[in-house]
C-alpha cells in the first residue's frame, strides 16, 4: 500500500458533549485514560504504523492540543497538522479527502485502546480492489472482550457486527460513500425517509434479521454511485469499544489498565 495520511475526528459536538462536560473538560478528546488523553493515545497508535505517512486532526480549537506531550514533535513520529471541523462527521471527511486526498485512514480521537497492530492488521486485511473499507467486529469477540460493554448491535443474517472505528477511504470513489454517509445523517432523524432511501425490501429484510452482511455492503454500494464497499472483521473485540458515555470510560480504563503498552510493532 502506497504512504497514507491518517485523519483522526477529535471534535465536539454543537453545544458541547455530555461526557465532556462529565469529566470537567471542553471535548471528549482530551478525557485521559491510563494517564495519557485519548487523543494522544490514538495519534500514538498511528505515528508507529509504518503505512502512515501523516497525521491529521480535525478539531475546532486547534491551541488545545499544543500542550499534549504526546503529540509534540519530539514524541510524535510523523508529521501532525489540523484541519477545521465542517458541520458534522462525515462533513468533515468530505472535506479532509477533497484536501488530502486518498488514501485516507479515518478513525475518532475516542477510540482510546486503539493499538498499533490493530492498525496493521485492518491495513492488511483491506481488498485492494475496494474503494472504501470499515472495520467491524463479531459479537461473540466484543462480548468475550468485554462481558459488561452495552454496544449498538447490526443484526444481520450472518451475525451480530459492531463498528470499530476505523475505515479506509483507498480510491477516489470513496467520496460516493462519504456522501451517502452524509445523506443518512442529514436523515438520522427520519427514519421512513432513510428506509424508503434504502429500498423497502432491504430495510424490511434487515428488520427480519434476513439480510447478510454482504448484500448489504452491495446495497449500500450500489447508493454511493457504484462505489465498492469491503468489511474486515477485526480479530479483537476490543477494537469494537469506543468511549460515549461514563460507564464506556469506567470500562475503557479498565481495559486500558489491562491493555499495557499502547501499541506494539
């Protein structure tokens, strides 16, 4: 795989975030867990994958990361800028890929036990022939990983999935996938009109837990202009634990605990 530029989601959301005001700081971002914020820890899983070439963060207050030892240059073993944050998630992908370009890696500053080898391991796994790849894991490996975790669940036919974070934008197609993610989020609260988007039949097949995995990767594909959509089913279920609420950070500091080093080669 040619170099790529990392692009980490480390804003807020318009008006604040609860969890951020829970832990007494202005964006989740910045909540520490095992002694380093989360953000430091996830630019130091990416700084030692040898596939990334830079690293962007998108944030609104770029001054809030300059004191972070982890992310200074001496600590930081690729080059790390920032980028404004648009109007929601997946506007600021569509922004970050119409100035970086592909291949684009996103993941989220709160994915906090983000390993090195994870990385590796989703970079690897990624079929060339995709334009965009997300990251899931089975149910069985979250709750083996985690006993306690409350996750969102996509029931399929083939199983039980949770998304990890992580995806990989490999070919300008992409954008037809970044906007389609736009579209649903525009929708999020007009659940009829996202159905009707996606086609009565597949939303009623989901319903009755009798759509795969796959055809529903096709579908969406087929929604995003053609592009080619890919899974890889990540082998820890760890990588499926994001932090959004105080039990998630009780549970991520456990974890964290446990965890050791943050990254190995």
């Amino acid at each position: 795989m040619r170099p790529l530029t990392a692009l980490v989601l480390a804003g807020t959301r318009t008006g604040g975030d609860p969890l951020a005001r829970y832990t007494g700081v202005s964006h989740k971002a910045l909540i520490e867990v095992g002694g380093r914020t989360m953000i430091e820890r996830v630019v130091g899983a990416l700084a030692a994958v040898p596939d990334v070439e830079r690293i962007v963060v998108a944030i609104e207050r770029p001054e809030l990361l300059n004191g972070l030892p982890g992310l200074q240059p001496h600590a930081c073993a690729k080059p790390l800028t920032t980028m404004a944050t648009e109007s929601g998630p997946s506007a600021t992908v569509a922004a970050a890929l119409a100035r970086e370009g592909v291949p684009l890696l996103v993941t989220t500053a709160d994915h906090a036990l983000l390993q090195t080898h994870w990385l590796q391991e989703f970079l690897a796994a990624c079929p060339a022939s995709a334009d965009v790849t997300a990251a899931l894991a089975r149910r069985n490996l979250v709750e083996a990983a985690a006993p306690d975790t409350r996750r969102t669940w996509l029931r399929f036919a083939d199983g039980d999935f949770s998304g990890c974070n992580l995806f990989l934008m490999a070919q300008p197609a992409a954008a037809g996938a970044v906007e389609l993610w736009r579209e649903m989020e525009r929708q999020r609260k007009e659940p009829l009109r996202m159905m009707r988007r996606l086609g009565w039949t597949v939303a009623l097949r989901y319903r009755l837990g009798w759509l795969t995995l796959e055809a529903a990767t096709a579908r969406l594909g087929a929604l995003a202009g053609g592009a080619r959509l890919s899974i890889v089913e990540m082998g820890d279920g760890r990588a499926a634990i994001d932090v959004d609420k105080p039990d998630d950070l009780d549970l991520v500091r456990r974890l964290a605990d446990m965890q050791g080093p943050l990254s190995r080669p």
